[in-house]
C-alpha cells in the first residue's frame, strides 16, 4: 500500500486522551477518480480518529470531498474508476481488506449511514414498516412478527406520530421531515456502533433541520454512540460535536475541539466559513457574507496553500508552499497556515494586504468574486 503525499501520519486525540480503543481510524485516505480531465484527488491524504461516545464534525464548503471520505470510510464508492490509498478501521476491524460480503455485514450493525436526500434513501414501493424492518430480518435473522414490533419502537424513538398507522405506508405519504426520520430509523434498527450522517439535513426546512439534528444528537447519547456529522453549516456542528474537522479542496485544513475552534480558529478558511454563519442579531436585510472565489479542481496539481487565492491573509509565500498541519497549542489543534488566525503573523499579513490594495480598508477581499 502507498500513502501519496504522506508526511507520516498526524498523531490523534485517543492516542493522548485515554486509553479507550478509537472506534474509527482513518490514516493517509487518499481517494482519486479517474475523469475524462485526468485523476481528481477527492481525498487527499486525510487521518483522524473517532473516540468513543463522541461526535465528530466534518465541515467544509460543497466539493471539499466530505461525501467523498465517508464514502471512502464506508467503502461504499464504485470500483471501476476510484483508487482509495491509506488506512481505514472500524473498532479494529480494517475496511480496507474486506471483501463485498464481508462488507455487507458490516453495513448495519457495525456502521451506517444517513445521506442527505432522504426520498432517494427509501424504496418507493415499499411499505414504511417493511423497509425499517429489513435491516433486522438480514442481520438479526428475527421473525416477521418481532421485526414488525421492533420497526414500531423504532418509529416512536425517532418521533413519528401514530407510527402504527405509519408502518403500512409508502414514503410519499409522509413529509420530507418524517422521511428522513424513518431513513435514521433504518440506520438506527440495526443498532449501529458507528453512524456516519452525510448533510441529514440539507435537503430540510429550516425549521425542520433543527428537529433532525435534536433527534440525531439525542440518539447519540442515549445509545453511546459515536457520531460523524458532515455538513456545509459550521453553525450545524456547534453545540452538537465535540471535534471537528475542516475540509478545503480535500485537505483537512484545521482539527480541533468543538469550543476550541469557535474561540480560537486559527485557519483563515475555517474564518471565512464563520463569517458565512447567518447571525441572529444581523437584520434580516444585511448581505450575507459567503466566500468569494471557487475552490481548485483537484485535477490540476496544487502548488502552494489550497485556500491562498481565496484568503485574505495570503502572501507570496501561501502560493509557493503549502503549510503542514501543524499544532496550535497542543496535538488536539492543529492547522494548515503560515499566517494563522488572531496571531502577530496573520495581523501583519492583513494590514500587508490591505496596504497593497488586495483588500478593502474593511478587510474583504478585492478582485475575487
Ligand atoms: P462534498 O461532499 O464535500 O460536497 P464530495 O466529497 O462529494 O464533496 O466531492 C469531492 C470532489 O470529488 C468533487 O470535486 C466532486 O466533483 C468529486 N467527485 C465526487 N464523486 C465523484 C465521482 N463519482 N467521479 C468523479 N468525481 C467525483
Ligand atoms: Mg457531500
């Protein structure tokens, strides 16, 4: 096996904080896709590690290839023009070497997974009940009777009003909320040791996204169960993670605790995402400010910082080398950046920018839209 771009794995959390086996290890990740344009690295080189009992976000803009690594994780991506690189194990057992039958019996109970759309997540043909059913009458061999009981507890705990008439309809009887509790039913009926939640909110009403994320975050503690929460939203992730990481251009740009990084961001991109936070406080007729510029493709090679076209506080130096992950304070936070948020470097990098008429005197960027 070969770790492209490899620096030699980032130490993690667990390895520091106790003695508990992590539940996932991810090292080296590296997914490509072989495109008419030449290979697209969606992942490149990503490691973390999921303690347990925690939830863990991944955040980043559309394309930063967070789809791309729970897939990988999952090994849920097509064989004929992926090449996935690097480590991956669930509770000690590697994804990496299991066969699609070994695989199969893994999707369940081991890990599963939420995906945002939850219309194309469910059968149109088939009954409600059945489909929260199917899981256990796969994985646990039980009868029709108690797997039908079984799919009616399921239903209640994820808050589905008169689940017993539910049980006996078809997803396009039920609103785009309750869909997407029953697809958390179906990933939950198995008694998942690991749930993988791929933007389980997206496709929502705003006042609908919040109900899911409750309901998701309440089975992750009731259950002790470790959560990966992948959105676009970095306002999704507070409050309801311990962790996250920050994905750009399929890099892990920034990793730190939940409260760490709000406090104390150090990577001008995970900035920019936080200043993309709607705020409650701003009228409602105030321009929201979102990232000017596009991400790179990932199939021309990268020279330099991924984010440095985009980012207020780039040098010449940004576009000639790209940083390590390096720690901020301790292990638990660490970024990619020569010119790091809230420091003397990142200040006079600004004031540099703002002097040689890159950015406005209020300090956005000029000439990148
Ligand atoms: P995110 O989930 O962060 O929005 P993805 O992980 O879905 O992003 O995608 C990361 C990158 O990989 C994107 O540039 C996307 O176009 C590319 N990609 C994803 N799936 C495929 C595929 N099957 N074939 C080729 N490129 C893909
Ligand atoms: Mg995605």
């Amino acid at each position: 096996m070969s770790y492209p771009n490899s620096d030699g794995p980032v130490d993690t959390v667990a390895d520091t904080v106790d003695d508990h086996a992590p539940v996932l290890v991810v090292k080296n990740l590296t997914t490509t896709f072989a495109t008419p344009r030449g290979p697209l690295t969606a992942v490149d080189d990503v490691s973390f590690t999921l303690r347990r009992g925690t939830a863990l976000g991944i955040v980043g803009e559309s394309g930063s290839g967070k789809s791309v690594t729970a897939r990988s994780v999952m090994r849920l991506l097509p064989k004929s023009n992926v090449t996935t690189t690097g480590e991956v194990s669930i509770n000690g057992i590697d994804m990496m070497a299991l066969g699609p039958k070994e695989l199969r019996a893994m999707w369940g109970p081991e890990v599963a997974m939420v995906f945002q759309d939850p219309l194309g997540s469910l059968n149109p043909v088939m009954r409600i009940g059945d489909q929260v059913a199917e899981g256990l009458r796969i994985h646990h061999n039980v009868s029709r009777k108690e797997a039908r009981a079984a799919a009616l507890q399921l239903l209640r705990q994820v808050g589905i009003p008169s689940p017993q008439t539910r049980l006996d309809e078809y997803p396009h009887q039920l609103s785009g909320g309750m869909r997407q509790r029953v697809v958390i039913a179906i990933a939950l009926s198995c008694g998942p040791k690991l749930l993988i939640a791929d933007e389980p909110t997206t496709a929502l009403d705003v006042t609908v996204q919040a109900q899911i994320l409750d309901l998701l975050s309440d089975q992750q503690t009731e259950r002790h169960m470790p959560l990966v929460l992948i959105t676009h939203d970095l306002g999704v992730v507070a409050g309801r993670t311990q962790e996250v990481i920050v994905m750009y251009a399929g890099r892990i740009m920034e990793r730190a605790r939940t409260p760490v990084l709000f406090r104390d961001m150090k990577m001008p991109y995970t900035e920019a995402l936080f200043r993309s936070i709607p705020k409650v406080e701003y009228p409602s007729h105030t321009r929201l400010a979102i990232i000017p510029g596009r991400p790179p493709t990932m199939v021309e090679p990268i020279r330099g910082c991924r984010f440095a076209p985009r980012c207020r506080y780039a040098q010449d130096r940004c576009l000639e080398e790209e940083p390590e992950l390096t720690p901020a304070v301790d292990r638990d936070h660490v970024y990619r950046c020569f010119y790091p948020v809230g420091t003397p470097e990142g200040e006079q990098a600004l004031e540099i920018n703002r002097s040689n008429g890159r950015l406005t005197p209020e300090g956005e960027l000029i000439g990148v839209s």
